[in-house]
C-alpha cells in the first residue's frame, strides 16, 4: 500500500467520503469540508498508522490539499529510515 492508499484510507473513514472524492490535489477545508477538528483527528490517525516510520506532525498548517500531507509524510518516512 502506498503512502497515497493508506492516507485516502483514513481520510475516507474518518470523514465518511467516497474513495473518489479524496484524490491528491483534494483540498481539505474546501472539497471535503473538514474542520479543524477532523483534521487533527487524521494527522493523530496518519502518526499512528506510520508510527514504525515515527512521523510527527505538529500542525495542520501548509498541508492544505491531501498531495501535501503526503509529500509530508514521505519525507519523514525517508528521513526516519
């Protein structure tokens, strides 16, 4: 499973979307309708499920479109390696 795969998995259930609504450049405020709160939900959901690669995300700031959370978290996996 890539990156990509495992953090659409969480997004879909966390915000009960379709597989198709959550594609790279999918905007998290404004096409999924996300609120803070959801989104503090997935970055806690996407450390546990990368905990292995012990990726930490403090804040939600910058990662406005799902392509930048996983361009984050592919960073910290190749830097915790």
């Amino acid at each position: 499973m890539t990156t990509f795969e495992k953090i659409q998995e969480i997004i879909v259930d966390q915000l009960g979307k379709e597989e198709e609504e959550v594609q790279l450049t999918t905007n998290f405020r404004e096409e999924l309708d996300a609120d803070s709160l959801d989104l503090f939900q997935i970055l806690n959901d996407i450390e546990d499920a990368f905990e292995e690669y012990d990726v930490k995300i403090e804040t939600d700031e910058g990662l406005t479109t799902v392509q930048d959370l996983v361009n984050f978290v592919d960073k910290q996996i190749i830097a915790n390696k």
